[in-house]
C-alpha cells in the first residue's frame, strides 16, 4: 500500500521536470536568436574586426613614427641631403640609423601582409618581427657607437624596442582572444538557433496546463443525497 503513492509521487515529479524542461527550451526567442547571427556575420562581412584594425593602425603608426624620428635625426646632423647619403649611400653599421629605419619598414610589411591582407589567427608572424627586431637592436646597441651621438642614439633603438613588444602584446592578449571570443559566441547562438527550429512553433505553456480538480463529483453527490431524504421518511 505504501509503494503505491511513492510511485505516484515520483511520477508527478517526473512530469513537473519535463515540464519544466520544455518551458525552458520554448523560452528561447527565435527573433533574437537570428538578430544574434545577422550581426555576428555583419561583423564577419566587415572582412576585418574591430580590433584587428586597431592593431593595424599601431602596426602603421610604428612606421611613421620611427620615420618622423629618423628624418628629424637627419636635419639635425647637418641637413637631410648630406646626412642621407651619408647613412644610405656610404651606410655604416656602426654609425647608421638607417638599418632602424628599415627595421620598421620590415615590421611593417610583415604584421600588414599576414594580420591583414592574409588575416592570420596565430602569433608566429609577430613572433618573428618581433625576434628580429631585439635580436638587431640588442646588437646595434652592443657593437655600434651610436651613444657617442647624441640623444638619438638612445631614442631610436629604444622607440624601436618598445613599440615592437607592445605590438606583440596587443595581438597575443587582444586581438586574438578577442576574435576567439566572437567566433565561439558565434557557434553557440548558431546552435542554439537550430534547436529552436526543431522545436514547433505551436507549443505553448498553455498545452501542458493542467486546471484543478473540478467540483462536479462532489455537486452531484449532494444532488443524490437530496433525492434519497424524502424516500428515507416515507
């Protein structure tokens, strides 16, 4: 007699749980699923993501600055002429700033080709701009006499250096988690969004509505017990 209403009451539980199940999966909102899709393959229309672009805009801005740097060098070591065929013609490692120069352009070039144009998703391009550029400096400083010539001899090598390594450190811990980020919320609205169409639109929490016990026993009961009083006093 016991077993009876045990079993009883672990079916209502399990009734009230699939309930609940289906109400948590009719609570997703197809409409703002696929809103969800249109601007996550907006932004993969774009071709290029916010961030990205940020880091290609550092990547240029690297460029024209140490540029800006070397040209100002070259005025103040006696005019852009003589000091330009002095470092590029008749080019010393040992005095010139124009292997830094290079050094940016060659920066340049590589993190644009593969970050931009190829869109890369790894770090091994700004692995290697960035192990050739300390490597070159680290040399330069140790072998050149370029602190026998002023302030730029400190300037340039350590702009170079540091503009290197935040470049580095923008795409390792921005750029790329950033982009990894989208793309894994991407699949997960996707998939969520192919559930729901599995699901028929028909359904509605007012389906698995259960009313309360109706009273019409209990009415007809008393009826009964009307009818039966006056043959009892007869």
């Amino acid at each position: 007699m016991n077993s009876l209403p045990a079993d009883m009451e672990n079916a209502l539980t399990g009734s009230q749980s699939s309930h609940a199940s289906l109400r948590d999966v009719h609570s997703i909102n197809p409409a703002q699923l696929m809103a969800r899709i249109e601007s996550y393959e907006g932004r993969e229309k774009k071709g290029i993501s916010d961030v990205r672009r940020t880091f290609c805009l550092f990547v240029t801005f690297d460029l024209l600055f140490v540029t800006l740097l070397w040209i100002i060098e070259l005025n103040v070591n006696g005019g852009i002429e003589n000091t330009l065929e002095k470092e590029v013609v008749r080019y010393d490692f040992y005095s010139s700033y124009f292997d830094i120069f290079l050094l940016a352009v060659f920066r340049f070039k590589v993190l644009i080709l593969a970050y931009a144009v190829c869109r890369l998703r790894h770090w091994w391009a700004i692995a290697l701009t960035t192990a050739v550029t300390s490597a070159f400096l680290l040399a330069k400083v140790i072998l050149s006499k370029l602190f026998s010539q002023g302030a730029f001899g400190y300037v340039l090598p350590i702009i170079s250096f540091i503009l290197a390594w935040i470049e580095t450190w923008f795409l390792d811990f921005k750029v790329l988690p950033q982009e990894s980020e989208e793309e894994n919320r991407l699949l997960i609205v996707q998939d969520a969004s192919e559930r729901a169409a599995l699901i028929p639109g028909g359904l509605s929490d007012g389906q698995f509505y259960s009313p309360p016990e109706s009273e019409a026993g209990s009415e007809e009961a008393e009826e009964k017990q009307d009818s039966e009083k006056p043959l009892l006093e007869l």
